[in-house]
C-alpha cells in the first residue's frame, strides 16, 4: 500500500512541479526507463511465483538502470551511440516481453 500512495504521490509531484530534463542526460533517460520497466516486470514475476526478495529487487533495479545507461555512455564514447542504445533496448524489450508473457501464464494459468 505505501508503494502505491508513494506512486500516486511521485505522479502528482511530477505533473505539478513539471521538471526538465538537462540535456546532457536526455539520450540516457529513455534507456533507464526501459530498465527500470524490466526490473519492474521480473519483480512482479518473482511476487507471483512467490520468490520476491526486496534486497535483490532493489539491487536488480539500480544495476540495470546503471549498466544500461554506461552501455549507452560507452557507445556514445565511442561514437555508436545510437546502435549500442538499439541493442539495449531489444535485449531489455526481450526480457520484459519475457517476463509478461510468464506473468500472463501465472495469471491465466495458461
């Protein structure tokens, strides 16, 4: 319960206080947010299948978002920016299609 009213509370704040973006961490943003959607995604299969831990779950949510974001920083570094960014979004898009599709048959008992 306190991480929905935390959630409805971070939703309103973001809409009330409507924040920007620096631009120097706009390319990084959209790939930690597809992290963080994947760890979300296998902590809601874990709760499901009855193994949720919040120590691993808190840890798997800040890596993912930390490693994606260096993978996109090292490609910019290197200057295939935009490719090593497409790569992490499909291993991740693949991950979190993944853990629906195991949610949806723990559901559905399907």
């Amino acid at each position: 319960m306190i991480a929905i009213i935390g959630l409805v509370l971070g939703i309103l704040l973001g809409i009330w206080l409507n924040p920007t973006v620096p631009p120097a961490i706009q390319p990084y943003l959209p790939i930690a947010v597809v992290a963080a959607l994947d760890a979300l995604a296998g902590g809601l299969r874990a709760v499901l299948s009855g193994t949720f831990d919040d120590r691993v779950f808190v840890i798997s949510f800040f890596s993912n978002v930390l490693i994606a974001a260096f993978i996109v920083f090292l490609g910019d570094q290197l200057g295939v920016g935009t490719q090593l960014s497409t790569a992490v979004v499909v291993v991740l898009g693949i991950r979190i299609f993944t853990n629906v599709a195991a949610i949806r048959r723990q559901l559905l008992k399907a």
